[in-house]
C-alpha cells in the first residue's frame, strides 16, 4: 500500500509527533508498504541530502513560537508527486497547513484520508500571539470541521474520544494508542554504565534520581515538579530532578530553579538524540510527570520500557499506561506525589517490582501490534470510502 503521510513536523524536530511518524514510517516499509512523507522544509535540513520518499514544501516561523514552523497548504510539485507516485491514502498528522494540504490531496486524487488527532488543540493556543482573544471554543470548533472532513479518525486515547465525540465528531473513530520499538529502551545496561553516567552530571550512587523527559512547553506543567522537589529537598538532600529536552519554557524554569535555590538538586541536560534516551532512563529511579495536557504521553511508555516505575498525575492520557498500585502510582495533589514518591525511593523492593511491572506492560505498546492495528484501521476506511 503506498501512503502519503502529511505532517507539520518531522525530523530534525524532536517531540512526540515526529517518534510517532517515525515509527509508523518503520513499521510500514518493514511490511513491504511504501510511505511517502509530505512534510514542510526545514534551515536545518537540506532537501538533496532527504531520502527519495520525503518530499518538502516551502514553510516559514510559526507567528508567535520560532520553535514551530508552518508549510504552504498547496504545492504544484508535491502534489503532482503524490499523483504520479500512486498513492493509494492519505493519513495526516496535524489540522494546519499540511494537514490542510492533505486533505486537498485527497479530494483531487479521490481517495480515502485518516487523520490522526495528537494534540488537543485547546491546550495549545497560548502559543498564538493573540491567545488572549481566541476562546477555547475556537479550538474546538475547528477540531471538529477538520475531523469531520476526513473519513476516519484515529485517537491515541479514550480521553480524546470522549473529548472529540463531546465537540461534534461524528466520522468513524479508532482508539490505537502510538507504539514504540521496545528494542530501543531494552537495552542492556551494566551498573557500571549507570554510575557512568551519574558521574557525568555530578549524580552519585545514593541520589535519588527522579526524571522527566519532553518538550519543555508551559503546558508540560514542569513547574509543579519543581515545586513539589522543594519540598523533597528540605527532608532529604539526595533528591535530584533530572529534566532533559529543550523548548521555549526553559529559561523561564531555570529562573524558577535560581529563585528557589535548588541549582544542586534539579538538573537540566537538554536536548538530546532519540536514541541517547534509554542511557537517561537508565540512570533514574523514577519517571515523574505532572501535565494534563498529554494525549498519551509517549515518554512514559517509553519509561516503563526500561523498567522505571512511574508517578503521573492522574489524567486520563496516563490511565491506559499507568496503573496505580502496580507499576507506579497516580497523583492528586502535591502531598499525594510527596507521599507516593518517598514511598517509592524508601523501598528498593518496591521500586522494583513496580519496575517490573512497567516492563510487562510496555508490551502491550509494541510497534507488531500497533502496526496489527494501523493496516486494520487502513483498510476499514479504504473499504467504506
């Protein structure tokens, strides 16, 4: 099956969107599909040096965030090339230009389109410089008309469901929560390689090493963490924050960690390659996140699959994944985390098992069974297109 995978971001950017086209691009051509990324250009990439199957489109800085960019939403050139090439279904990954553009696609080659919801668009309009004038409504609103253009719709949760379904969805809807290649975060890693690793940001053996991983957005709600860390600290000096990732709150949360004089005990490593991910895992305790604006969260299966227990708070992105009692716990309050986590880090037994417990349950989020799923869904809507 040849797919035209449309997309507002994609490598070099680094977020959830991109491992999730990443992994559907793998899992794809593993099976003998041919995907085709339509995508927008980048300063950072130079188009002669792409693989023959990504095709760019001009783009400029999202108004309001220089981390963002936004495509053309129609390209005489890539939309002849997604004629000529044959594709046989168009599945968009976001609602704006490209996304735009697909379904443009679609319309003129006559052929079925998916679209797959990742971001809930109402926690996003901070971004816009006149956020302040546009009502969560509009987010909505547009959700809808955009959803119901195309002729299937995959969420990674139940969570967006419901919220979908609450806006006025109404094309078919298919829960399939993003995978990932579990032989990534398998890795087999030594004490040794821990400690090394521990040495290199000034951690010892005995910290207390709570993680997060991710963009570094207002949203991500990082300044909870860093609250809820003071309290930590002033029992117990051996808790770390490690935050690794980059993004336009960073210096803003560095700032916080200045004022609440906790430069020795929360540790910011920043942008880092995707693959260079399991070796941070690896040297945590414990995987910690705090944002309600999640529609799944792939760090954190990421996380289970290295075998860290985690502590969430309590959104339904995370119920899927995270099960309180049995591989981490689900927070209500500040004093919920504080407790939840001195549990964990005064327990070695406990972490374990609930480590354990993680790993078994990153098995249901394998790339063989999201991609199971993914063709099901393919040729459901190819059949009733």
């Amino acid at each position: 099956m040849k797919v035209g995978i449309f997309t507002d971001t994609y490598k070099p950017q680094i977020n959830g969107v991109v491992t999730s086209i990443a992994l559907m691009e793998k899992v794809l051509r593993k099976h003998g599909h041919e995907p085709y990324i339509f995508t927008i250009s980048h300063p950072e990439v130079n188009p002669e040096q792409d693989p023959d199957y990504v095709i760019r489109v001009s783009s400029f800085k999202f108004w309001g965030n220089d981390e963002h960019r936004i495509g053309m939403i129609y390209s005489p050139f890539a939309s002849r090339k997604a004629k000529n090439l044959g594709i046989e279904i168009i599945h968009s990954h976001a609602p704006f230009s490209l996304g735009i553009f697909g379904h443009i696609t679609a319309m003129r080659l006559k052929i079925p389109e998916v679209h797959t919801y990742h971001t809930m668009l109402e926690d996003y309009i901070h971004y816009l410089k006149m956020h302040k004038f546009i009502p969560e409504q509009f987010a909505q609103k547009y959700s809808k008309i955009f959803c119901n253009m195309v002729d299937g719709v995959i969420v990674p949760t139940p969570k967006v469901y419901d919220k979908l379904t609450a806006y006025g969805v109404s094309k078919p809807m298919f829960v399939l929560p993003t995978g990932i290649d579990l032989a990534n975060f398998r890795c087999h890693f030594s004490v040794e390689d821990r400690l090394r690793m521990r040495r290199e940001y000034g951690l010892s053996a005995d910290d207390k090493v709570l993680i997060f991983i991710g963009r570094i957005a207002q949203e991500k709600n990082i300044e909870a963490l860093i609250e809820y860390h003071q309290e930590l600290v002033k029992a117990d000096p051996t808790y770390k924050l490690f935050i690794v990732g980059s993004g336009d709150h960073l210096d803003c949360l560095k700032g916080i960690v200045v004022e609440r004089n906790l430069r020795e005990s929360v540790i910011f490593a920043g942008k880092k390659d995707y693959v260079e991910l399991p070796y941070f895992y690896n040297m945590a305790d414990c995987f910690v996140i705090a944002s309600t604006s999640e529609t799944q969260g792939l760090v954190v299966v990421e996380a289970m699959a290295t075998g860290l227990p985690i502590v969430a708070v309590n959104d339904e992105s995370f119920h899927p994944m995270v099960k309180d009692g049995v591989n981490g716990y689900l927070f209500v309050s500040k004093k919920d985390y504080l407790n939840r986590v001195r549990e964990l880090m005064n327990n070695t037994e406990l972490r374990k098992d609930l480590g354990r417990k993680s790993l078994e349950i990153s098995d249901e989020f394998s790339a063989e069974r999201f991609y199971e799923e993914l063709i099901h869904i393919y040729e459901t809507v190819k059949e009733n297109y």
